[in-house]
C-alpha cells in the first residue's frame, strides 16, 4: 500500500527525526510530479527581452506575421547578411535576427537555430571593435537562451557561456547588462548549466559589477542573474558558491527598489531551501531580522519571498527557528495570516507549522505573541491549502505542547475548528487531524479529564463525524478513526500472552520448568 | 489443460453443478474448480465458456467464476509463486477490455470488475495499453461501448478519491490526466449535444444520461487529489454544462417512481458533489462560478419535490448551500434580507416538514423512527441537512434567520391553532424549527447544553408544549404529544427545575399511551430527568418530590412493557433501572410485587435474548432491588434467593452466553449480603466455577473472579476443610489469568483473596510455585498494570505473613532475589501505584520490610534501606488522585458500546471496596514513624545515622512531621 510510504515520506522530512516521532517539523516537500499549473507566485526562471530600442522603427510585417514562408525569406536574408563579411550587413542581420526573435508571438528560435546562426553570433560577441553588433548579437543570443532547454543548450553549446563572461567587462553598460542577462537565462535552466558557470568564474565577475553607481535597471537584471545561480536543488549550488554571493545579496536587500528585492529574496528562498547546514550559512550572516523587516512589506513580489524565505527558516533547527523569533517574526506573522491573498495566508501558515513543531518553549512564544487566534481562523475560514497547514500546525503544536499549552488551544477554539474540519475532502489532511485529537487526548488523560474533553468532542458534532470516519474509504484513515473511538469513547481488551494447560473440570496450577535466572 | 472441447464441456458440467442447491452436488464441484485453477488455460477457458456457450446460465456463472479467480490470485505476492502463468496473464490483458465491451450488462460488469482489480496491480506499468484502448472506444459512437469503458474507467480511477498524495499516485494520475482528459471533455460535450438531438427519444436519452452521470463521476475522481492544469484550462466547457444540467429538466426522464431516484437525480447530486469538491478545494479559481452554482442548486431545490427519490439530492443539495455559506467570502450571497427570507421559507421550512412516509414510520416502523429522531442516524436525510443550514445560516445571520423564522414559527402555530384537526403537521413543523434554530450542541447525556439565546426556550414551553402534555386525551396527535415530549427531554438542561417537575406526572400519564413512539419518549424523558444533576452531585430531582407519583410512575413503567410492541423495550427498562435508583427505600414496599414481574420477564427473555440493552436493564432492576431491600433488611436475601435461583440454575444450565455473566455478578452481589458463612447451596456449585469452558469466554471472567471472591471471603476456611481437592484448580484459574495481559489483574485479585481469607497452612504447599509464576511473568512481559498489582500483591503477603516471610521465599526461589525485586522494582515503581486501599497496603508492607527484616539491617541489602525509605515517603506525599468517582446512579451504560462483546458490567452490582487492612492500621505515617522509633530502640544509634547519611533533606523534613505526630524520637 501507497499510504505507508506516504506518511513515512512525510515523517522524514521533519526536522527532529529520530528524536521522537511526535517531534514534527514540515519542510517543503519536493514532489516532483504536478497535476497543477506552474506555481504562479515563483520568480521567472528565464525571460526573453522583447523591449524594442528607442530608434527602432516599428516591426513591419514580415516580422509580425506567423507564415512560414515569409518569415523562411526573412531568415534566408538573415543568413546572407551574417554570413557576409562586411560589418553593415552583419549588424543589419544579427539586428534581423533579433527582432525576429523579440517580437511577442511565436518567436522563430528554432529557425534562427536550425539556420546555424548561432556559432557566427558567438563570434560576434567578441567583436570589442563593434559594440553595435556585439549587443544586438548577445540579444538575440539571450531570447533564444530563454527558450526550452534544448534551445539554451544550442547557445551553450557554441561557446556562449566563455565570450559572455569576458563581455560581463564591457565598457558599455548595455552590453555588460544584456550579457548579465543571458548568463540568467542559462543559469536558469538548471543545476547543470549552473554549476558550469559557476565553474568558470561567473560569480566573480558579476559581483565585479556590483557598484554603488551601478543604473537600476542594471542592478534588476544582476540580481535577478544572481538568484538564478543560487536557484535549483538536486543537487544545490556549491557552498564555496553560495558564501561568495551571500555578502553581495545582503547588500542588495538593503536597497530600496523593489524589483531587486524581489530577486534577492527570492534567491535567499533557494539558499534555505534545503537541510540545516544549508540554511546555517545564510542564518549566519545575520540577514534574518532584515528578512522579518521585508515580510512587512506590501508589494506581493517581496513579501512573498521573504515570507517564504523566513518559513524555509523555521523550518531548521530549533536554534536557527530561535533566531528568527528574536528577530520579531512573530510580531509579523500574525498580520500575514490574516492576509487577503489566500496564497501569503498558506505560506504563513506553513511557518507557524514549522515553529510550532519546536519544544514547548517555542510553542508558548506562539502563544504570547498572539498566534492563536488568526491561526484558528484559519482552520474557520482560510482555503483549502491553508486549512491543510494550520492543521500541521495544530498537530505539530498538540505534539510538541505541554498539557498546559494544549489545554489552552482547546480553549481558543482549536478543537471544534479542526473537527469541523473532518469533513474535508482529503485522506490525508484527515488523519493528521485525527492524530491531533489524539494528542489533544493524551493531555486529556494526564489531566484524568478524559470524559470531559469526549463530551466537548460529542457536543460539537466530533464524535459523529469521527463515527463516520469508520466508513471511510481509506484504510489509514478508518483505522485511525476506530482506535480513537476504541480507546476514548470505548472499553478495550488487550491480547492474551501465554497459555495454561486445562482439563474437563479445572487448569492446572503448575509453573512452567526454567533454568533461566530471573532478572527483571 | 488444452484448450479443447472437452475440456470446455467438462467446465460446463461443474460450473452447472456450482449452481445446485444440493450442498452434496454443489461442494464437490467448487472443490474441483479450485482444485484446477492453477493450471495454465483455465482463465482463457472461463472467457471462452463465457463468450461462446449457448447456455446464458453459464455463461453468467463463468463470468462470476472469472472475476472471483482473477481477485483471488492475480496479485503477485512476494516470496509466493505467482498464481497464473504469464501466457495467460498476456492473452487476458489482450482480450478483457473487447470481452467486456461486446457482452451483454450482466457480464460487462463481471468483467468490468475483474478490469479493475486487474488495473488496480497492472496499471499503467504493466497494462500500457490499458488507456489508449479505452480512450478509442469513445469514437465508436456506441454508447452501450461507450458506458462499459467508462464505468470501467470509473473503477480504475475511484481510488483517487482516498489515497494519500504521493509521487507513485500522482505519476499514474498525470498519466491518466495526458491521455484521458481531452478525449473525456471531447465525450462530455458531444454527449451533451446528443442529448438535444436526442432530447425526443426516451431511450436514448436513458442511455445518454447515464453517461454523463459516468462522465460526473470520472470528473469527480480525477479533480480530486488537486487541479490538474488541464481541468483549469478547461474549466469554462465543464462548469458552464455541469450549471447548465442542473436547470435542465426533461419529461421523458422523470419517473412515476417515488422511491428510487431517477436518472436526472443522480446526475444532478453528483454535479452538486463536484461542485462542493470545487468550491471546498479549489476556491480561488471556482470563485467566479460559484455564485451561479448557489442560484442554480437553490432554484433546483425551491423546485424539486417531496418524493423520497429526490432525498439524497436534495441532501446533496442543501449541504452544498450548508458548506458555502459559512465561509466569509461567500457571506454577501446571503446576507439580503430577501434571500434569507427565501432561503428559510423555500428550502429549510419545506423540507422540514412531516412527510407521509415519516408518518408511516411513525406508526409502523417505531424502532427505525426512534433511531432516526433520538439517536442521531439521520445523516442524510432532509431534515438533517435543513437543520445544518440552518446552523451554517447562523453563523453569520444568528439574529435575521431567528427573526425570519420566528414569524414562521408563529404563522403556522396559527395555522394550527385555526384547525389542530388537519393541521397538526404546522405544529410538528414548528416544533422542529425551534429545536434546530435554538440548539447549537448538543450531547446524549446532557441533551443541549448549548442553545441560541434568541430563542426564549422557556416562553415556548409554557405556551406551546406544556398545553399539549396537559391536554386530557393523551392519545390525540401522537406525533405531536412525542414532539413535545422530546422537546422537554433534549432541552432539559436549559428549562428551569420548576417546568420539569411540572412535566413529570404529565410524563408519567405519557407512559400509557397507545402509540410506542409516544410512550417510549415518555420512559426516555423521564430517566433522563432522573439523571439530571442538582447540587453537590446529587439528582437534580429528589425521591421527595417524587414522592406523589411514586405508585403512578412505577405501575405505569411496568404497564407500559404489555403495550404491543414494547414487550423487550429498553427504554422503558432503563426508566425503571432509573427510578428505582432514584426512588431507594421509597421503592421497598413496592417490591414483593414487582420481583415477581422481573423474573418472570427474566424467565422469558432467557428463552431468546434479543434486546441486549433491554436485558442489561433487567439485570441492573434486579440488583437494585435487592442492594435496596436487603439495606432496610439482610435477612430478605433469602427470599430474593428463593425467586431467583431457579430461574438461574435454568439459565447456568441451558448455558445462555449472554446471561451467565449477569447471573455471577447478581449471585456475588447476594453471597456478598450473607453474613460470615457460606451456605451449602453455593458451595454446590464451586467446583463447576473452575471449569476451564467457563473462562474460556472473556466476558465471564470478572464476574466470575468477583464471584470467587464472595466464595472465598465468606468461606476461605470452609474450602480448606471440605474442598482442599479444589485448591489447585483454583490456583490454576490464578496462572490461566496471569499469563494474560488484559486479565492479569484479575489473577491478583483472586490470588490476594486467597492470601487473605485461607488458613495459611492450606497454601503453604503452594506458595513457591506461586511466586515462581509471578516471577516467570515478570521476566517475559513485565506491563506497568502488572507491576502495580504484583507490588500490591508482595505488600499484602508482606503484611500477611511477614517481611522476614516474604524476604525468605524470595531469596529460596533464587540467591539475592529480594534485594533485585527491592531495586528493580519497588523503589522505582511504588509511586505509580494509585488507590486508598492499594497505598495503604503498600505503606504497610514496606514498613514492615524496613523495619522487622533483619536482613535490611545486616546485609549487603541494607544499602536499599534509605532509599526505600525515600520511596515509602514519596508514595506518601505524591499528590493524591483526587478525581471523584461518579456516583453509580449517574453511569449510563451506552457509555460503552462495546459491552456485548467485552463484559457487561452491572453498575448497581457494585462491590464495595475492600480494605484489608481495615481499622488496624488508620495512620501509615504514624506507623511508619512507631516502627522505626521501635527498630531505633533495637540497635541504637543506626537510625538516626542511616537517615543524615543518605535521605534527602526534603524527605527527612516529612519524616520528623510523622515522628512529631506520633510522639517519638529516634535514638
């Protein structure tokens, strides 16, 4: 059966493994396979430059157009121009070429590629004695870099990657600018291109570009390049990487525009995205309360990374969720849980998940700061994905709690909001509600007012549903539901052990023979 | 086997005797098929005879035959040969799916069966084909084709539904989705369009619907787990025709029938359930739709009518509304005065109503109605789901829904009060409005517990259900004097004392009335009133203020067991239970009468016990009338002995299962009355207590180690002198229990009554082998409970036979052995026993071994001495278990369901607790403190230093307090 290996799969993903089962803290699980569209709220792994230069005229229609045939002359033209060796035609070309590749629709990448283009743009690119061609050859390079995979290996392939780092040297900031860019695109294809950037240097030389007088607009496409490259698991960056970049984006994070922000939260996202050494090294460089300060933030585009972010956090050691909460997260946590986008809600949710799967004394700071509330809001009113994570919360909380600390949520309302949740359409998120229940017993029983919380249970349609639950179409989940029922709302008899012989009429009183010395 | 002709007509002829009534025919040949399904062909065999014999009995019964083959042995098992040979694995993928497909419905679904289970290991790895197969089908144009593939596919996919997320499902799911989506939302919209085609055709139309019922269903499966992109793409093509099948309706295709729901019902509730799974999981994307959804299931209810086959949509229907408008986002689409008017008036109060068909159960089905009414199993009826909108309205709308239907309410009070004659049903409805605005929770002990305070419960009483309980014939409106007196029984908490006393007598004439619903409510009111607590856990109603009725209510109580119907009714047998519990010395003069008319019930349901619940009831009558008589007066046990025994002796004898425990606890309870000896008619019956078929059955064990009990408290001695020949079969009850977990304390009940109440010198044989067993036990699974009871038990002998006596035995068995017990498990265990009496025994065990065991003193043991000193103190100074138990008038036996199979335990045959210590020692501290000042006196000096060197400073603090109580001093 499928449903052991899941909760197993879900268990090693907890921080305190092996400590203790009831010791829950939910990472993100990498699931490889999705049913769903792409997540909309990640930053864009690749993206093609469509702006239009201020002196372009506007595209006439054999740039417009999707017939083949049309645009088949277009190339056939592009190929004599590139081809020719006189510098007007190579520029009008490559500028062909790029326009082609920069208009909105259906971009002809393959054409330009199958037209074996691609190595003469390379070419260009070292052309320091024309910067005209040089830029309008890396353009083209970058939007067919921002294509599939295949299509950024074809760039990669003819030697872009070497001739896009010297170019990062340019004296001209638009040039430097459009080879930052590229260099994204292929950074963002994955670990493989990644890595072999990184491999030649390319951190170096993007960071000597970080200047204080650098444009913004230049700044944007350098931080974005950057996160790129410290983007993607399986495996991660290298570390030597990751402590390279990291002073340069807690730089970045303490400017003002917004769009740089973005991206180097998005970046310190990936960097924690991953086991505790991993988030050890961003931890260390003190950036956590600038992070905290960055959840306040309205604008989606930085909230949610940072919000992320923090929840990647949280999701670490207890010391380094320790730090966080000196940092004031819990301060901040309780507005985004109360958020009007239901996604900033969910993701908040997660990290309060994650913080109350620490020891108690986490737990009660949950408490004091005021978490409780929103969060059972959320069990109310929040959608179905935040539902699924307060509930986490409420398990991890219900494990991790004192007796005390879990009278106290059973108090707030916390009961009655998950059991009136049993209903919900999902196997999985119903045995994790019942286990709750369960630990809400256990403290029940250490109190001995076991018949009280059955009662509330009762009073408030629990036990009907749990009752239900004994229909279900789950295994796990109905076996759960009669051993709570069984051991709560129930007697129970337990197996027998060993046998004694019998006659007709009587046993027999007679110990069985040992040589084996007692030792209890 | 070959594939040949004789060997098919071989198969014919078995599988024609399967069918044979004749067992002698039948079984042999269910042998031989069994015996010959593991060779190769058998399968292809049974898909032949299927296909192509000329007999349609056979063909059917090879159909049934392939399917349960294929759910026997197609799963490959690891480490067990696999089933059916791969050739034959091979050629049943390649030919099912056409099979299935060209067969007629009764073998399509055999067949569709076998594709599940066959899917369900094989999909999709190694059935690849499986889906492509089934995806062409959809072009046939053939519906009876196309409805095979897809009840097929429904089968194959339901399991979504319920599986846990994970990569392996998801996998499958995406694989299903690339494959699957597209061709079925092509199949969704012609089939849609056939219906307009069709829309004249009756019999196309059958076939059609019942398609996009499939359709429904598959759609439902495969939006489960989460949105798939594709359905998201799609989402307009699929809602816009599921909204638009819901204002659908067609005349061909409603059915005369009133029972059973139509095609167009059950394609309705399930676009109501994907429409429910949508808005609860996928909010944000099915927000734009879902207003028009609300509309259109809230025009399909206001339209839909009162017929049974409409319930479960309508249900469906109603528990959608009931789900979306508690969620805040939603709260405008409700929130205008007109809809919530309309909402109340068209779709809660309609279908609240009292429909023919309860009526119908109300006068000839009284148990289905009674579990439906007053036991909750209503889940999906309409009344149910009103009553949950109404609670989800609530939420936000608390104040405008209880006035809306407040004026609702008065309205049809009116109308009933114009003519009660043709009206009643106004008043019922009215009733059940109220209880389901005004209830908010509610528990079966407690009745409500919480109520809407908008709602004034009390006015309503006196004005709308007192009048009806008054009213002189209580036989007029049945259903409406039963609703009255529900109402009185599940607001009982919220009502003040003064209108429910007021409502007693009126009960109490309740009891006589002819219908069993009306005079089963009235028992049920009654005993939860009785139960009902007042002031320092007493009842709320005293036996003074129900003194006036007393005769009244307990004539009518057994009255009301001869109305037709209610012979074995537990209701009415609870009540009595109650009220004699309640009523105590009031009852006393009563019972010469009634002993006689509750074993004579007892003599009759030992015939055929069927009504568990109503037995239990009996038993507990019958121990209260005894426990109360024999109070007043204990010489009246024999009387009761005299009317009950032969009733038992029928029951031990005849062996009834469900009565012998209830007959051991009652015999207990009179044995127990009994001064100090044993009369010769129970020790008649002591050897056949030891009989091994006895306490082979779980549920006779307690009441039987009680019973032995009585036996041995009351005649250790008179068992030593005149059944000594019975001792070891009585140790032997003693080692069958231990060995076991669950009855091990039962063992150490008995044994410590032994210990207690024999002659000494009557064990004295036996006494090693006991403690070896006790040991054998500890070192194989040695359980908390266990240890709990052996420290009781070690202490017991202690104080019994002496420590240095117990010291011995111990270090006899093995070198050494008192000193491991001491280490391993006194002193780290003796704080977890619980129990006056237990740490009584305890204390004074180990008092004992501390002070009047030389070997404390003088060995190597004596470095165990302070710290089970320390120990002992703790055991005194842990917090006390101050939980109250409650009081055994207030148990309610349904507290535990589970009682039939475990043991039925008699609340009111309750023991009392033993102490077998008793007056002898009333202190242990300042025993403690008189032992030690005793031991110091002996040896001088060693005390005081024993304790400075090795107690903690907190202990010794509580040892001067028991040395200054007692008025002694160390030297």
């Amino acid at each position: 059966m499928p449903t052991a290996n899941v909760t197993d799969a879900r268990m090693t993903k907890f921080k305190n493994k092996g400590k203790e089962p009831s010791k829950l803290r939910e990472r993100r699980i990498a699931v490889c396979v999705e049913l769903r569209k792409a997540q909309r709220s990640e930053s864009i792994l690749k993206k093609r430059n469509i702006s239009s230069l201020p002196d372009d005229e506007a595209l006439s229609p054999e740039y417009a157009t999707d017939n083949k045939e049309v645009i088949s002359i277009a190339i056939e033209e592009i190929i004599c121009n590139v081809n020719s060796n006189s510098k007007e035609q190579q520029t009008r070309g490559c500028q062909a070429a790029r326009k082609l590749l920069s208009r909105e629709r259906n971009p002809p990448l393959k054409e330009i590629i199958d037209a074996g283009l691609l190595a003469r743009f390379v070419d260009f690119l070292g052309r320091d004695d024309d910067p005209t061609l040089q830029f309008e050859a890396a353009w083209a390079l970058t939007n067919i870099a921002s294509g599939t995979s295949w299509h950024t290996q074809q760039v990669v392939e003819n030697g872009a990657v070497p001739a896009f780092i010297t170019l990062l040297g340019s004296p001209m900031l638009h040039i430097s600018e459009q080879a930052v860019w590229a260099l994204g695109n292929i950074a963002g294809d994955g670990p493989a291109y990644r890595d072999a950037l990184i491999a030649c240097n390319v951190i170096p030389a993007l960071l000597a570009r970080l200047t204080p007088d650098a444009p913004v607009g230049y700044l944007r496409n350098l931080t974005w390049t950057l996160s790129n490259l410290c983007r993607n698991k399986n495996p991660f960056p290298p570390l030597s990487a990751v402590q390279q970049v990291l002073p340069s984006l807690v730089q970045l994070l303490h400017l003002g525009d917004k769009d740089v922000l973005s991206d180097a939260c998005w970046a310190i996202s990936y960097l924690t995205d991953g086991s505790n050494d991993r988030i050890d090294v961003v931890v260390k460089t003190g950036i956590v309360p600038r992070v905290v300060a960055l959840m306040e933030f309205e604008e989606l585009s930085v909230l949610t990374p940072a919000l992320r972010s923090m929840g990647n956090i949280v999701s670490g050691s207890d010391q380094q969720t320790q730090v966080a909460i000196d940092a004031g997260v819990l301060s901040v946590l309780p507005r985004l849980l109360r958020h009007p986008k239901p996604s900033v809600q969910k993701e908040a949710a997660w990290a309060v998940s994650n913080i109350a799967a620490g020891p108690c004394q986490q737990i009660q700071q949950l408490i004091t700061c005021g978490l409780l509330p929103p969060l059972i809001d959320l069990l109310r009113n929040g959608d179905f994905k935040t539902q699924r994570e307060a509930v986490w919360a409420i398990t991890n909380y219900t494990s991790g709690g004192t007796v005390d600390q879990v009278v106290q949520l059973v108090q707030s309302g916390g009961l009655e909001a998950i059991l009136d949740l049993l209903h919900i359409k999902d196997a999985k998120t119903i045995l994790v509600i019942l286990d709750a229940i369960n630990n809400m017993f256990l403290a029940a029983t250490k109190l001995g007012e076991t018949e009280k919380l059955c009662l509330l249970v009762e009073e408030v349609g629990g036990l009907e549903r749990i009752e239900q639950l004994q229909n279900h179409e789950n295994d796990a989940v109905y076996r759960t539901a009669q051993e709570l029922i069984e051991k709560y709302f129930n007697e129970d008899v337990e197996d027998e052990c060993f046998k004694t012989e019998a006659t007709e009429r009587d046993f027999v009183f007679k110990p069985a023979e040992v040589d084996k010395q007692f030792n209890f | 086997m070959e594939l040949n002709d004789a060997n098919l007509q071989t198969l014919t002829e078995f599988l024609q005797k399967t069918l044979d009534p004749d067992p002698s025919v039948r079984r042999p040949a269910e042998k031989f098929l069994e015996s010959v399904e593991g060779n190769q062909n058998y399968p292809i065999l049974l898909l032949t005879l299927l296909e192509k014999s000329q007999d349609n009995v056979i063909r059917v019964c090879a159909a049934v035959t392939f399917k349960n083959y294929i759910k026997r042995n197609w799963r490959i098992v690891e480490d067990e040969p696999n089933k059916i040979s791969e050739p034959d694995r091979t050629a049943i993928k390649a030919n099912i799916v056409n099979l299935m497909l060209s067969s007629p419905e009764q073998i399509q679904k055999q067949l569709s069966d076998a594709i599940s289970i066959i899917g369900r290991e094989d999909f999709p790895q190694k059935w690849p084909d499986l889906l492509r197969e089934m995806v062409n089908r959809f072009q046939s144009g053939d519906f009876h084709i196309i409805n095979g593939v897809l009840r097929t596919a429904h089968s194959l996919f339901k399991r979504y539904r319920h599986e846990f997320k994970s990569n392996e499902l998801w996998i499958e799911i995406k694989l299903v989705l690339d494959t699957f989506a597209k061709p079925l939302t092509e199949l969704f919209k012609a089939t849609i369009e056939l219906c307009q085609t069709h829309s004249t055709d009756v019999n196309a139309l059958k076939v059609l619907f019942s398609s996009l019922t499939l359709i429904s269903k598959l759609f439902y499966s495969l939006n489960f787990q989460d949105l798939p992109e594709f359905f998201e793409d799609n989402m307009d093509t699929w809602m816009a025709n599921f909204h638009s099948l819901l204002n659908l309706d067609n005349k061909l295709l409603q059915t005369d029938d009133e029972e059973e729901a139509g095609l167009l019902e059950l394609l309705k509730s399930q676009i109501c359930d994907n429409a429910a799974l949508y808005a609860q999981k996928y909010d944000e994307e099915f927000q734009p739709y879902l207003p028009q959804f609300v509309t259109a299931i809230w025009n399909l209810l206001v339209t839909t009518g009162q017929e049974v086959k409409y319930d479960l949509l309508v249900s469906n229907a109603i528990q959608f509304l009931a789900s979306v408008c508690e969620r805040p986002h939603y709260k405008h689409l409700f929130e205008d005065q007109n809809t919530l008017t309309s909402i109340c008036e068209k779709v809660i109060v309609p279908n609240m109503e009292f429909r023919s068909a309860d009526e119908e159960a109300f006068e000839d089905n009284s148990e289905e109605y009674i579990r439906r009414d007053l036991e909750g199993s209503d889940i999906d009826t309409r009344r149910r789901a009103a009553c949950d909108l109404v609670r989800g309205l609530c939420k936000f709308f608390e104040g405008p829904v209880t006035g809306i239907f407040s004026g609702y309410v008065n309205s049809m009070l009116g109308e009933y009060a114009k003519n009660p004659g043709v009206n009643w049903k106004h008043k019922d409805a009215a009733i059940y409005l109220v209880t389901s605005l005004a209830s908010k929770a509610q528990t079966q002990k407690h009745g409500i517990t919480q109520a809407n305070e908008l709602v004034n419960l009390t006015e309503f009483f006196v004005n709308h259900i007192l009048t009806d309980l008054k009213s002189p014939n209580v036989n007029e409106f049945p259903v409406l004097k039963a609703d009255a007196i529900k109402y009185v029984m599940i607001f009982r908490s919220q009502l003040p004392k003064e209108q429910l006393l007021q409502a007693v007598p009126l009960l109490v004439a309740h009891l006589q009335t002819e219908s069993t619903v009306q005079h089963t409510y009235a028992a049920h009111a009654l005993e939860r009133l009785f139960t009902m607590r007042g002031p320092n856990n007493s009842t709320l109603i005293s036996p003074t203020e129900i003194a006036p009725f007393t005769e009244q209510l307990l004539n009518n109580l057994f009255k009301a067991l001869a109305l037709p119907g209610s012979s074995e009714n537990e209701y009415i047998m609870k009540a009595i239970m109650r009220s004699f519990s309640l009523l105590q010395e009031a009852i006393v003069p009563y019972i010469p009468t009634l002993i006689g008319q509750l074993t004579h019930k007892l003599l009759l349901v030992s015939k055929n016990p069927s009504k568990p619940h109503f037995n239990h009831y009996l038993f507990e009558s019958l121990c209260l009338s005894i426990r109360i008589t024999c109070k007043a007066n204990s010489a009246t046990v024999g009387s009761f002995e005299e009317a009950l025994f032969p009733v038992f002796t029928e029951i031990l004898q005849n062996d009834v299962q469900e009565f012998v425990p209830y007959v051991f606890q009652v015999m207990s309870l009179l044995l127990e009355i009994h001064s100090d000896t044993i009369p010769p008619s129970y020790m008649a019956l002591f050897p056949h207590l030891l009989q091994p078929v006895l306490w082979e059955r779980t549920g006779n064990i307690p009441p039987l180690v009680r019973l032995l009990q009585a036996y041995l408290q009351k005649g250790g001695s008179t068992i030593a002198t005149s059944a000594a020949d019975k001792i070891p079969g009585l140790l032997g009850v003693f080692q069958k229990l231990i060995a076991s977990k669950a009855n091990d304390h039962q063992g150490f009940y008995l044994l410590n009554s032994i210990i207690e109440h024999m002659p000494p010198e009557s064990i004295t044989q036996y006494r090693k082998q006991i403690f070896i067993l006790l040991f054998q036990r500890l070192q194989s699974s040695k359980t908390t409970k266990f240890i709990k009871s052996f420290l009781v038990f070690i202490n017991l002998y202690c104080v019994k036979y002496g420590a240095i006596a117990l010291q011995e035995i111990f270090d006899n068995i093995q070198p050494k052995m008192f000193g491991m017990v001491l280490e391993k498990i006194v002193i780290p265990d003796v704080q977890k026993i619980s129990g006056q009496v237990e740490k009584k025994i305890c204390a004074v065990g180990i008092t004992k071994i501390l002070t009047e065991c030389p070997a404390m003193m003088d060995t190597e043991y004596t470095k165990l001495w302070s710290p089970l000193l320390q120990a002992l103190i703790g055991l005194f100074e842990l917090p006390e278990d101050d939980s109250i138990p409650d009081d055994e008038h207030f148990i309610d036996i349904e507290d535990t369901p589970g009682y039939q199979t475990a043991f039925s335990q008699l609340a009111f045959a309750g023991k009392k607790e033993h102490d077998p210590i008793g007056d002898a020692v009333s202190n242990p501290k300042i025993l403690l403190a008189q032992s030690l000042h005793k031991l110091s006196t002996a040896c001088p000096g060693r005390v005081p230093s024993m304790l400075s060197t090795s107690l903690n400073a907190e202990a010794l603090q509580f040892l001067q307090g028991y040395l200054q109580a007692a008025s002694v001093q160390l030297v």
